[in-house]
C-alpha cells in the first residue's frame, strides 16, 4: 500500500474533495428546499385543512377540527352524488383514453414502421397535437362536437345526411351499477385477478405463490359469500352510476391530442428491435402477422407499461381539457380536477375542496409510486 | 379591450349638471368587474361613456367575464378577493348573493352614507332596499329590475302553427305534441343555468307567490306534495325541450325562438334587450311576451347592484361610479339598451323615447304585480343553496324521480340554513 | 437502390396513412377557415365551406383582443423557461456527477412533484402566494412554474449528464479542476442539445398550462389560455374569434415543434422517467 507515501497529496485532494461535495450539495439545496416545501409542505397542509370545516370568505375564518368528516361526506353523502359520479367518469374516461391512446400510437408506428415514403411527414402530421394546450384542443373540439353543425354536418358535404349525435351534451348513462355493489364488484375484480395470478403461477410449477393468491382470493370470495361486501358502509340509498356517453366526445379529443406520444414511444420502440430478430423470424416462416404477434409485441411491453403510467397519470388528474370542452358546469362530463375548482375557488368549500384533491393524489400516487420505485431501482441495479 | 374607445354617444340632452358633475373629480383607475360581456354589454357601455365625459382624469378598465348569471365570474371574483387583490366595484345580485356571501364575510363597505348624501332612501323601493340591507348598513347601489317570470315567442309564428300563449303549464304541455309534430321545439332552453331558471318560473307557478315565499323562510318543506308536484311537471316540460341544450348559451336558445326553430323560450328580460339592442327587433311585433305560464300577477324580480368592496384601490373614483349608476340619469342610460327597468323611483320610465314597449309594461307590471325574490339570480337563497341546487338539479336530470329531487332539495336547505 | 415493388400491401399501407393523416388535421382545417371567416357567414350547415371572401377583419381583432394576453405569456414564459433549465441543469450535474448518501432517496422525492395533480397543492400555494405579496401577478406565476419545473429539468439534465464518461470527469478532478470548474469546463459546454430539450420542454409546458394561471392571477395578467377559455366558454360566440385565439395560442409552441422537432420529441419521451 503506498498509501503513507502520497498521503500529503491525496490528503489535499480529499480536503477539496469533500470542499467540492459540499458545494454540489449546497447547489442542490435551494431545489430540495423549494420542492420540500412546495410540493410536501403544501400537500400536508392541504391535507390539514381536508380535516376542518373550512368554508366561506372571511378574512379569519373559524376553522373547526373535524377529522376525517369530508371524506366521509364525499363517499357517503346523499348530496355528494357528484363527487361519485366523477369517479366513475375518471375511470371511464382513463379506460378508453388508454385503450385509444395504446391502439392508435401502436397503429400509427407500425404503419410508420413499414419504410414509407415521407415518413418524417406523417409522423410531423401525427405527433403536432402533442405541442397544443389543452385549452386550445378543447376550444377547436367544442367547435367540431357542436351538435347541430361540426363532425355532425360533414357528411352533408359529399351529400349525406347530417348526424344526430348529440356529443357532450348527450345525457345518456350506460353501464349502470348500484353504488352500494361497489365493494362487492371490486372484490369480485380482485378474486378474478388472483385466480388469474394463481393459475399462471401453476403453470410456472411455483406452488408457493400459487397456494397464496389462490388462498386469498378463496378467503375474500368466502367474505364476499357471508355478507361481509354488503356490510360495507356506502350510499345510505341505491343510487345509479354508469359511464355517461358524453364523454365519448372527450376521449376522441384526448386521444386525438396523445395518440402521437404513444406513436413516438412505441416507434423508437421497434426502431430499437434488432432487424436480425424479425428477419430470423421470417425466415423460420412466420407470417408478418405472427411476428409482430409473437415478437414485436412482448418486446414492447415495457413501453406499453411507460405509456400508460404516463397517460394515466394524466387522465386521473385531467382538467383543462374538459374545462375548455364542456365548460365547468356541464354535470355530465364532469372529473374531480373541475369539482375541487368549482368546490374551493367558486363555492369557497375549500375544506371540501382539499379533501376532493388529497383523493386525487391518492389516485395519482397510487399509479407513479410504484413506478417510480421500480424504474429507479432497476436502474440502480443496472 | 381593456380601454374603451372615444365616445359615441353623444348626450348633449343632459345639459343641466347634476350634482355628480359638481363633485371634486376623483383620478385615477376605475376597475369595474362583471359578467356582462359581448350581447349584454352595450347598457354597461354607454354607463362608462357617461363617467368617463364626468370624470375624464379616471382610467376606466371594464373587466368583464362571460359566462350568463356569473357562472364563470363568480369564480373568478371570489379568487381575487381571497388573493387580496380586490376589483374596484363588481356586479352583485342583491339579496341573499350580497349578504350570504359578501357581507356576512366582511367584505363590503357600508354604504349608507352614500345613500345619505343621494337622498336614496325614498328614491328606491322599499323591498329592494330591505334586499341590500343588513342591520349593520346597507352594502350596494342597485342599477335596475329584472324579471325572471317571462315567456318569449314571436307572434307572426305562433299564428302560423295555430298556437295561443299558453296560460298555464297543463296548456303548454296540451300544445307540445302539435308543435313536436309539426317540427318546431316547443321549448328553447340553454345551458345549465337556464334550466334551472325555467325551473324557478314552474316552481312559482306551482306554488303561488306565497308558498315561494314560504319556501324561502323555511316554513314550507320540499318533500310537500305541491313540491314534488312541481318536479313531475318541470319534468313533463323537459321533454319537451331541443336536445342539444347544453352546448347552447341562452341567446342561442332565444335564436331558436326568433328563427321560428322553437314556438317559446322562458328567461329573464335581458332578453328583451338582446333581441331589441342587438337583435334589432320591434317589441310587440318581432317578438311577443307574457309572464311565465301560470305567473300572471307575479313579478320575480332580481336587482343587479354594485358594491364597494373592503380594500378597493381606487375608493373616490368608485364612489363616483356609484353615485352616476344609482342616479336616476344614470338609470335611464342603462336599462333602456338592457332590457330592464330602472330601481331608482325618479327615473323617466313612462318615456317612450326611452323606454320601448316591453319596458313600459315591465314596468306597469313592476308597480301593480305581487313582487317575489329570484332563487337563480341570487335574491332568496345564499351561494351555498345555489351551488348545491345544481346537485339536486342534476339528480333529478339523471333520474327523473322527483321524490328524489325533493328530499334532496330538502336536505340541502337544512344544509344551508334556509329560513333558520 | 432498387425501386420497391407496388404491391397491393403498400397500396394499403398508404391510403391507410393518408386516410389517418386527414383526420388529423380535419380540426386544423376547420380552425384555419373558421378564423378566416366573416362573423355573419358563419352558418352551422356550411360550417366545413370555405371562407368567401376571406376575411381578416376578425383575425386582425383577435390579434387586438389577445395581444396583452400574448404578452403576459411571453413574459411569463421567457423568465420562467430560462431560470427552470440553469437550476434544473445545476441539479442534473449534481445528482450525475456528486452522488451523496440520500441521493438515491432525494431524487425520487424531487420527481414525485412532476406527477402530483397540482389540485392537491393550490389552496396553500394561493395563500402562500398572497402572504409574499405575489398573487395576481406574473412573477408569482414565474415563481411557481419554475418550482414545479425543477423535477422535469432536473430529470432531464440527469440523465443526459449520465451519458458523459465518468472518467472526463475524474481526469479533470485529477488536473485539479474543483466543482464548479468541471461543471464550466466539461459539463456546460457540451450542455446545449440538453438545454434544447429542457427549454423547449418547459416553453411548451409553461405555455399551455391553465390551472395555475386561472388561479393565480387577475384578469391584467392572464396568460393566453385563460383568455381564450373565456372567450370560447363566454356567450354567443361568434366562432371566427375563439379559432383565431386558438390559432394565436398555438402558433408559438407549433414553431417550436416545427422547427425543433427532433427536440420535442426528446423531451416528450424523458417524461417517462427512463427516456
């Protein structure tokens, strides 16, 4: 070890080393403070204020500790239907979000994909909505979706007959379900999915994992079957939800605006897969048609993943888009992003409010956590 | 936008300075914040014209939001003030919208010296005061008088269907089918808000002026029958509605009437002065009116007023402002190109180089009708009934139950504190 | 080269293509002769017609009518874009370059931020904003787009910081150069496409957004997309002027996306974290 030979110079270097790692992080500093403090700081105090009765316009208000009372409204209440009704449309509306985004982002690239001509072009066509703010989307798209003119009268123009759609202001609710079945359907989901997970686990001969989830799926089907679903405390009366078909109008606006990210993503996706692979696959005779089915596709998985983190994320906490669409007070085409706005900055509920958008972290937060966890670990470990 | 331009009008009939033109002229900026944009705008206009030839040192900045009834304004307004950044003066709706909301959160000045200094106490009716009035002052200058209880229709139309005025709902809901046949909508309505002002005009009808009352005082319960009945039948009204009613603002649904798509359309006298200022209409002969099917004798009145907000940062020159629109000048400036008549009793309102036909006979109404506050616009209930009205609206529009739309009304007014 | 071959496979490929592209630019058909559009021939049955004559009386009033607006905007975004990419670019070297304990800890709080629905921060964030004394203007506005920028320009500068050989920086350390020295003598100058691709990123993020700037402002310092939310939700709208703001709010970050797309395209795939 030389170490006793050169110390008077590592000595030095060790001396502006940690000089230089103070000031790396005195550099970093103000960030985190900021961040701490803005995103943190303000998140617990709003989640403060989500446990008082906070409302109204005085200067000083008397504010009232009342613990988890809002929650408890906005989940039970009679007059909080609405809150209710958003939920479901969130999940409407990020279920065919996604599943538009996904088909026409992986649509789109593989017919880039294909060596055309004017490539660039095409996906300059495709990708520009991208650049757009939501307000000016939701602005031309309340144009386009007006009922008595826009996309309805465009067949007029080669002689048709107009559409009748009536777009956002359609008032018609399918796929109804009882609010009060909501604990029972989500148990039911989860039973599917472990059975599902069970099953794949036998088929990896790890009956370990086999014997858990097929035990807890057996265990919440026997609490389902003995009541335990129906004792959940809900609605006090039956009351109605479904998707309402106004939001078909939105997702053709929100797809049309992110179709392209996800054609980007999965194009540098399949850019990314080694022509070897695909060739070798031809050659063994598959047709083009099976090799994206059995190549392509599971090698775009991970892709697929991002993308819907990403979109999701997105559609839990939409706003402006709506907004600028169908305007605030359209109860149809309501989410919880418009409600929290309407609830704190116009009725001045803003204990209601806050409650309304801690729910929207949690749903935000329960979709990124575990993917940031996991992206970032897995590149640690790269 | 923000600065208006030279003036156009020109009112060299108002020689004789007031006692306005005589006070110190204050400098400055002069922030007016309202709803009334684009159609509604040209009243609120020619008022600022008006200041600006008294008080030409004052920068008048007209920040309007749109959005019918201040849906969106509303918004915007209540985020200023709690970011401490008051507007000069903004429209209010007198009655429970100012004192509910405003004053009982402290944040208008008193105003009674005003009134001393004007002599406006005997210049305004008595109801109208009570409405801007706590015991503690009085918190705004009303500008004028608007009906809500008002049915539309273009006479030369109705003629050429066959159809008479309906004079109650039963009457209206006999005629539906004929004009449903023959493809006219019966009805106009508009978005959001407009639905739930044809419903304060069935709910009168439904109850009479005493039992509106009663419901507002909190002796009347929503789940009464003859409440619920009223649901059933705002229901039966609604079919017989356009479907595209919520992609429409309440001109386009006055359009439809006009254009001879819809025999009817029930709103507010602003309408009046869309279709006479903008629209360039007769009254009389382009367009008919009559009170809302089963409201004849009953006027449901709202007041749009401007306050002094607590902080406001140019106080001299909207306390000018305020003296010019609660003058009676300054009244018959406004309401003729708005539609409504003036609130301050000494305004020329029997003119009829002012006043057209509609007005004249608002105003005939006005003085003989029994008088009702407007739930819509603000003058019966707080803000707090209102944003919840709209859930109770939207329960009974997903399911048509009116039982259920009773019983939640109800719980929203013990919510709310009505009449307690 | 050879010529491909015309097959019927192709044929459909492109006719599929073509069909799609149409559809996506039907909206900007209709925005580009709605706004060129006199008021009073805007008729919803010939809603798809061509304007004729075109008119630019009502393009030429929405430029009036949105100018101040437009200017908010670039006030706010100019300032706001710039001070989030040096502090995102000084983090990004940091957290490459200086790994310390708890780093691996901070980073992904500090990213967190970029996620949260920005619902769950805005009462305190408007109070907050009023107790110093910056609501209602824009540097309030420039104040809290720089803060909830960091996490994405941090992300950013990171990774493609990472991409530079750890051994230039050692090397350097070696010749004696100190923090800052290697941060102005090898990471800044080669720091350009990334501050590209942060500052095209933000341009087009800060120019868009709505929620904070309906809320934080008052009606003089609204930046354009509040305008033009108002204008298009207001009344009786004749159409002409809402799609000329459309168009208006647009054009900037269109440019951008046009002329900078290669850009564009990177900074929309470093939103998924991993790029």
């Amino acid at each position: 070890m030389g170490v006793m030979t050169q110390s008077p110079t590592l000595f030095a270097r060790l001396r502006r080393l940690n000089r230089d790692r103070v000031a790396a992080f005195l550099m970093l500093l103000p960030s985190v403070i900021l961040l701490a403090i803005f995103v943190y700081g303000f998140i617990g105090q709003t989640f403060y204020s989500s446990l008082t009765d906070w409302s109204g316009l005085a200067e000083n208000p008397v504010v009232n500790f009342v613990g988890f009372e809002n929650y408890n409204q906005l989940f039970t209440d009679l007059l909080n239907v609405r809150f209710r009704q958003d939920l479901v449309n969130t999940f409407f509306f990020t279920l065919f979000f996604l599943v538009g985004c996904l088909g026409m982002g992986l649509l789109l690239a593989v017919l880039l994909d294909q060596n055309v001509k004017g490539e660039s072009i095409f996906r300059t066509i495709f990708l520009f909505p991208m650049a757009l703010s939501f307000i000016v989307t939701g602005t031309i798209w309340r144009w386009l979706f007006n009922p008595r003119g826009g996309i309805n009268v465009l067949p007029t123009v080669i002689g048709l007959e107009p559409l009748q759609i009536p777009w956002i202001t359609d008032r018609t609710q399918i796929w109804q379900f009882n609010w009060q079945d909501l604990p029972k359907i989500i148990a039911i989901v989860i039973v599917v999915t472990l059975v599902w997970l069970a099953y794949r686990y036998w088929r990896q001969a790890r009956r370990r994992a086999m014997l858990y989830t097929g035990g807890a799926a057996v265990l919440i089907l026997l609490w389902v079957l003995l009541g335990g679903a129906d004792a959940v405390q809900t609605t006090p009366i039956p009351e109605t939800h479904g998707f309402n078909v106004a939001f078909v109008g939105i997702i053709i606006a929100a797809t049309w605006q992110l179709s392209g990210y996800t054609m980007a993503m999965y194009l540098a996706g399949l850019r990314g897969i080694p022509h070897e692979l695909r060739e070798a696959a031809r050659v063994d005779g598959a047709s083009e048609l099976q090799v994206y089915r059995y190549i392509i596709l599971p090698l775009l998985r991970p892709i697929t993943l991002s993308a819907v983190i990403v979109l999701g994320h997105i559609s839990l906490k939409i706003f402006d888009l709506i907004f600028a669409m169908a305007g605030a007070d359209n109860a149809t085409t309501d989410v919880p992003g418009i409600l929290m706005y309407l609830t704190a900055f116009r009725g001045n509920q803003f204990a209601k409010g806050a409650a309304i958008a801690i729910v929207m972290l949690v749903m935000v937060a329960v979709v990124i956590v575990p993917y940031l966890y996991t992206t970032l670990r897995s590149e640690h470990e790269l | 936008m923000k600065r208006l331009l030279s003036l156009v009008l020109v009112l060299g009939m108002l020689l004789g300075l007031t006692s306005l033109a005589l006070a110190q002229g204050p400098s400055g900026e002069l922030e007016i914040f309202s709803w009334w944009a684009g159609d509604e705008g040209p009243a609120l206009e020619a008022l600022i014209n008006r200041y600006q030839e008294l008080y030409p040192d004052v920068e008048v900045v007209n920040a309007t939001v749109t959005g019918g009834s201040g849906v969106n304004a509303k918004a915007v307004l209540k985020t200023r003030m709690l970011g401490g950044d008051p507007p000069d003066t903004f429209q209010v709706h007198a009655g429970q919208e100012l004192i509910g909301t405003w004053v009982i959160a402290d944040r208008m000045e008193d105003l009674t010296f005003l009134y001393d200094e004007e002599g406006w106490w005997d210049q305004f009716p008595q109801g109208l005061l009570d409405l801007l009035s706590t015991e503690d002052g009085i918190w705004s200058v009303p500008v004028n008088i608007h009906r809500s209880n008002v049915m539309w229709y273009v006479p030369a139309n109705l003629e050429e269907w066959g159809v008479d005025v309906p004079q109650t709902w039963d009457d209206f809901l006999a005629v539906c089918p004929t004009l449903q046949e023959a493809g006219v909508v019966p009805l106009a309505l508009g978005e959001n808000w407009t639905v739930n002002h044809l419903w304060e005009s069935v709910a009168l009808a439904g109850l009479g002026p005493d039992g509106w009352n009663a419901l507002w005082a909190g002796e009347k319960s929503w789940t009464d029958d003859d409440v619920v009945a009223v649901w059933e039948t705002f229901g039966q009204i609604l079919d017989c509605t356009n479907e595209d009613a919520p992609s429409l603002s309440w001109q386009q649904a006055v359009d439809m009437v006009v254009n001879g798509e819809a025999a009817f359309n029930v709103m507010g006298d602003w309408a009046a002065g869309y279709m006479t200022t903008t629209l360039g209409l007769e009254p009389g002969e382009g367009f008919g009116w009559a009170p809302s099917p089963g409201t004849d004798g009953v006027f449901m009145m709202l007041s749009d007023s401007f306050g002094l907000p607590v902080g406001a940062p140019n106080r001299d020159a909207t306390i000018a402002w305020l003296r010019l629109l609660g003058s009676a000048e300054g009244q018959d400036l406004f309401n003729p190109l708005k539609g409504s008549i003036p609130a301050n009793l000494n305004s020329d309102v029997t003119n009829p180089d002012l006043y057209n036909a509609y007005s004249r006979s608002a105003a005939e109404d006005w003085a003989s009708n029994t008088i009702v506050g407007s739930l819509v616009h603000g003058a019966v209930a707080n803000e707090r009934f209102m944003n919840d009205f709209a859930t109770v609206m939207e329960i009974f529009l997903s399911s048509r139950d009116a039982v259920a739309a009773s019983n939640a009304a109800q719980a929203v007014a013990v919510q709310a504190g009505i009449g307690g | 080269m050879t010529r491909q071959q015309v097959s019927p496979r192709r044929v459909l490929i492109y006719v599929a293509l073509i069909l799609l592209a149409a559809l996506y630019l039907l909206p900007v058909y209709m925005v580009l002769i709605t706004a060129f559009k006199d008021p009073a021939q805007i008729n919803l049955s010939t809603v798809w017609a061509l304007p004729q004559p075109v008119d630019f009386q009502g393009f030429i009033e929405a430029i009036n009518a949105f100018m101040p607006n437009l200017r908010n905007s670039a006030l706010l975004v100019i300032p706001a874009t710039l001070l989030s990419a040096i502090m995102g670019s000084m983090n990004g070297y940091v957290l490459s370059k200086w790994k310390f304990r708890g780093a691996n800890v901070i980073f992904p709080l500090m990213l967190f931020g970029m996620f949260i629905p920005y619902q769950s921060i805005l009462i305190p964030l408007f109070q907050f904003l009023r107790s110093i004394g910056l609501f209602g203007g824009i540097p309030g506005l420039i104040l809290v787009h720089v803060v909830y920028g960091l996490p994405i320009t941090t992300l950013i500068f990171r990774n493609y910081y990472a991409e530079v050989p750890t051994e230039m920086v050692e090397a350097a350390a070696i010749d004696g150069a100190g923090f800052f020295g290697i941060y102005r003598h090898i990471m800044f100058p080669i720091s350009l496409p990334g501050f590209v691709v942060v500052i095209i990123w933000q341009f087009t993020q800060i120019w868009n957004e709505f929620l904070f700037a309906v809320t934080l402002t008052s009606t003089d310092a609204h930046p354009i997309t509040v305008k033009l939310s108002e204008l298009a939700g207001g009344e009786a709208v004749q159409w002409n002027l809402p799609m000329a703001g459309a168009l208006l709010a647009a054009l900037p970050t269109l440019a951008v996306y046009i002329f900078l797309g290669r850009y564009f395209i990177r900074g929309l795939l470093a939103g998924s974290v991993k790029g």
